[in-house]
C-alpha cells in the first residue's frame, strides 16, 4: 500500500507552529497579512522522549520560543469604542472585566467565524454562565427573566463589540435570550437547587476537572448530569409521564435547561478564572467529539477514484479539490481534524471508494484545517485550545500545534471501535494529570497524534 512515505517520522511530532494574524483589514480573511515564524524546538535532542515528556508533570511547557520577530507592517487598528448600554441589566460586567475582555479577542470581528466552533463560542458561553452566576450572589436566582435576559444579552453584545468582538456573536454562536433564563428547569434559586442536588458531591466531582481525563472518564460532567436530572425531576413530575413520547423530548429539553443552570451554580463556588477553566475543559469535551465541518457531495471524488483507480492524477485533482472546500470553512483542533478525516473517509468507501487515497494523493490531518493567507499551510488548533492574544505590536495570534504533515489516517473497521478514549488504554503513560498546564496539554495531544501514527502504521503492514 502506498503512503508509508508520507508519514512523518515521530521525532518531528514536537514542531510547532505560531500564527500571528495581522490585521489589516477587518472584514476579509483575504486581506489580512498572516505572519508565520518558524519556532525553535529546543527539545530536538528529546523528542524520542515525548512519554517521557508527557508522563512528567514538572515538565515545563515550552514548546513556543520565536526565532525571530516579524517585522510589524505597522499598528493593528485597535478600537475601544464606548458601548451603549440599555441600563436595564444589572448583571456587574466590571467584575468580571479580564474575562470580557478575554471573550472580545477570543471572537475577534474577522476572525469569530473562523473560531467559533473551537474558541469563540465555548468562551462567548462560558462568558455567560460566569455572569449570571455572579449575579445569583446578588439575588438568589441563578437564571434571568424574560424581559432581562434580552437586555442583558444586548449589552454583553455592545460591551465585546466596543472591543474589537464580532457583532454578530448571537447567530455565529446561536445564543438567544432564552438561553439566560431558567428555560423549562422547574427550580432555578440558590435554595431551592442546593435543597434538592448533594453540593458537595457535585463540588468534589467538578471543583477540579481534569482536563486529561475528563472527556473519557466524564467524572464532572456525569454529576453536572445527575444534578441536572434531581432538578428536572423536581415539582412533582411523576416518572409515569415518560410513558409519552412527547413528555420525554420534554423531559429532555428540561434537563438541557437544568443543566445550564447546575454549570451556574458551580461556576459561583469558583473564582472566575477557575470557573472559566471549568467550563471551557467541560465544553471542551463537546467540541473535540464532533467534526464541525460541511461535507459538500463526494460524487466528483467517487467518480475519479472509486471503484478501480483508472487515472491516479484526475482522482488526486478531484481529491485535492475536494479539501479545498474543506479549506475553507474552519480552524479546528488536531483530534477534529482526525475525526474529519474518518468521517470523510467512511463516507467516500460508501460510495466505493476502496483505496486508501489519503495515502495517493498525500492528504494530511492539516489539509483539514482553514488555510491561511498564501502560506497555504493549515492551522490545527492543540485539543485544548488557548484563547487566542492580543497585543498592540503582533495583532491576534493563537497557537497551533503540529508543524508537520501527519498523514490522514484512512479508516478502517479497527478504526472505528477504537474511539479517542482508546488511547489511554493503549497507553498507560498517558500523564494522570490534574495539573492545567499547558505542557501536559501539548503532550497528551502528541500521545493522541503518536497513536494515530502507531495505528496507521499497523494498518498499512
Ligand atoms: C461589581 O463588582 C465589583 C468587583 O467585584 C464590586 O467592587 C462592585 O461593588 C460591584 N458592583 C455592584 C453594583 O454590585
Ligand atoms: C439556546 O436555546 C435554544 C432553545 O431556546 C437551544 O436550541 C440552543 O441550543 C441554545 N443554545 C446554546 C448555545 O445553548
Ligand atoms: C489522467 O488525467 C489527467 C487530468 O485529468 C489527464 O491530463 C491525463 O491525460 C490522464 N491520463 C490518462 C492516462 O488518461
Ligand atoms: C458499489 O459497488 C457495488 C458493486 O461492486 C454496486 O452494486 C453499488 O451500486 C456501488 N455503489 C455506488 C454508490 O457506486
Ligand atoms: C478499544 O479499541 C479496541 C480495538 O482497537 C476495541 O476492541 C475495544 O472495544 C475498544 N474499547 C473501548 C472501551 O472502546
């Protein structure tokens, strides 16, 4: 089988890749100059070394050192404009005013399309959950009113807009008004939730998530659920309801309800950082499970590469022109990508497509990804994004992982059972770590990537 060549050699698994997004001009990726530097990996010597690495949680996480600074092509436009407020929200924005401003950037105008599913949203939502839970100290309530929710929702709006955050954040990311108020959660104050669901076992199962484990083992995430559940539950619902169907896609839409409103109440137990911490390793688990991208119709592919290959450069072409699509539409995480590239992959052997043609035509798990300006160099974001910086001299910039072209591993039916949960089974050095740096991010990452080499490789023997 061919593609055995396009494998990199793990050694070059440590590379890394900071993309510094200058803006220029606000409204077309086009147009913004994208400055990329190659960075020193000063690991080289102990790159064999990556469980080593990953099992250590003393290691410090430096994967990330400039070579040389870009030459700055003048002063991004950085405009703080004064917001309109409606004066009828009384949520307190001043107290959580480095996360706001984290938020802005995170959902930058040009760019919150492009983040959205992996940054943009998660910390537009977790921005959300915080402040209502901070006001709930204040009233008791940890969900707003109908006619609050909207003025409050407007002027989170006006606020990140006047620094620099896209105004469109309620449609990028879906939100409306209704998703700050109690939706169909029956019991939504401070006594009555902590008279119904056991704090202290929800605080000990979600005070401290692991941001390694947490998506397989789902310790917090199965008592957010429970408690979500003793709510839902509450006000004499009888279980008999279940009986219709109905009932139970209510039943289920008000656990979706009860659940925002236990991530309230936890994120009051916590101080903000930590509360943003929690949310964003909670929904991080969401994000890294679905492939956020648009599949367009594989019949051109098919065509050219199903069935017996009768020409390797049209069914490449077709192939390559396929990923452009792909190109297009999304940063997204290493574990996406590797997600993208089976759910595409099992799409194409429906339609006969029996050759491994990732291996043909040297698709990697970066083809995945938005391509940046005219480096055409792909952008995986690490499973665990960073929010993305700001600063006067380098513009937004973010950090993605994987400078090298990790081959897209072609699915099989081995494949398919061997979830991303798998991997720590497979590997048992993977660090039990409660620590959150980044480091040990970066490396179970590199463990997750190292598998997929490892399971590739098996496949091709
Ligand atoms: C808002 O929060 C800040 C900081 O936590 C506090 O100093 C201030 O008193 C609060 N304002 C109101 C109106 O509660
Ligand atoms: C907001 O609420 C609507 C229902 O009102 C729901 O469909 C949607 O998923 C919610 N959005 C988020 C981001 O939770
Ligand atoms: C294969 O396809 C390419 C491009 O579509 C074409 O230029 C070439 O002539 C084809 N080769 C054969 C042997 O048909
Ligand atoms: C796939 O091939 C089988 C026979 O080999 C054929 O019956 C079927 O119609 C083909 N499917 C597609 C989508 O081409
Ligand atoms: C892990 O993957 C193996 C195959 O690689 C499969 O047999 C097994 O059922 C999987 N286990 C879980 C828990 O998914």
């Amino acid at each position: 089988m061919g593609g055995s060549q396009l494998l990199s050699p793990p050694p070059k698994l440590l590379g890394s890749l900071l993309f510094l997004l200058w803006l220029q001009e606000f409204y077309k990726l086009d147009n913004v100059l994208l400055h990329s530097f190659a960075l020193v990996n000063q690991q080289n010597e102990e790159k064999e070394n990556t469980f080593m690495v990953a099992a250590s949680p003393n290691s410090a996480p430096q994967p990330f050192l400039p070579l040389l600074a870009p030459s700055p092509m003048g002063t991004p436009f950085f405009h703080n404009s004064t917001p309109k407020l409606s004066g009828r929200c009384a949520l307190n924005f001043t107290s959580v005013d480095s996360l706001m401003r984290t938020t802005a950037v995170d959902c930058w105008t040009s760019f919150a399309p492009f983040l959205a599913n992996v940054i943009c949203c998660p910390q537009f939502q977790a921005t959300l959950t915080i402040l209502i839970g901070q006001s709930s100290k204040e009233t008791g309530l940890l969900a707003l009113d109908s006619t609050h929710s909207k003025y409050c929702l407007s002027d989170i709006q006006q606020i990140l807009g006047s620094r620099g955050g896209s105004s469109d954040l309620q449609e990028i990311c879906s939100i409306h008004s209704s998703n700050l108020t109690r939706g169909s959660c029956p019991v939504y104050d401070i006594n009555g939730f902590e008279s119904v669901v056991d704090s202290s076992k929800l605080l000990s199962a979600c005070g401290k998530v692991d941001p390694v484990t947490e998506c397989c083992s789902q310790i917090c995430q199965n008592a957010v659920l429970e408690a979500a559940n003793k709510l839902a539950l509450r006000n004499g619902e009888l279980m008999t309801s279940f009986s219709i169907g109905n009932s139970l896609i209510e039943h289920s839409s008000k656990i979706d309800s009860c659940r925002s409103i236990v991530l309230r109440w936890i994120s009051t137990r916590l101080n903000t950082a930590s509360a943003k911490q929690f949310l964003r390793r909670l929904s991080n688990c969401n994000v890294n499970r679905v492939c956020p991208l648009d599949f367009p119709d594989t019949k051109a592919v098919a065509g050219n590469c199903g069935n017996m290959i009768k020409n390797n450069t049209a069914c490449c072409h077709s192939m390559e022109n396929y990923a452009s699509h792909l190109q297009k539409q999304s940063f997204i995480t290493n574990l996406q990508a590797l997600g993208c590239a089976s759910l595409l992959g099992l799409k194409l052997q429906e339609m006969n497509v029996s050759t491994n043609i990732y291996g043909l035509c040297q698709i990697t798990l970066k083809d995945f990804s938005l391509q940046v300006g005219t480096q055409e160099s792909g952008c995986l974001l690490p499973s665990l994004p960073s929010d993305a910086t700001f600063d006067l001299s380098s513009g937004i910039s973010f950090t993605c992982d994987l400078n090298d072209n990790i081959a897209a591993p072609w699915p099989s039916a081995s494949q398919i059972s061997s979830s991303s949960c798998n991997k720590s089974v497979n590997f048992p050095a993977l660090p039990a770590a409660t620590s959150s740096q980044f480091g040990l991010i970066a490396a179970d990452m590199m463990l997750g990537v190292i598998f997929s080499l490892l399971s590739l490789l098996v496949m091709l023997l």
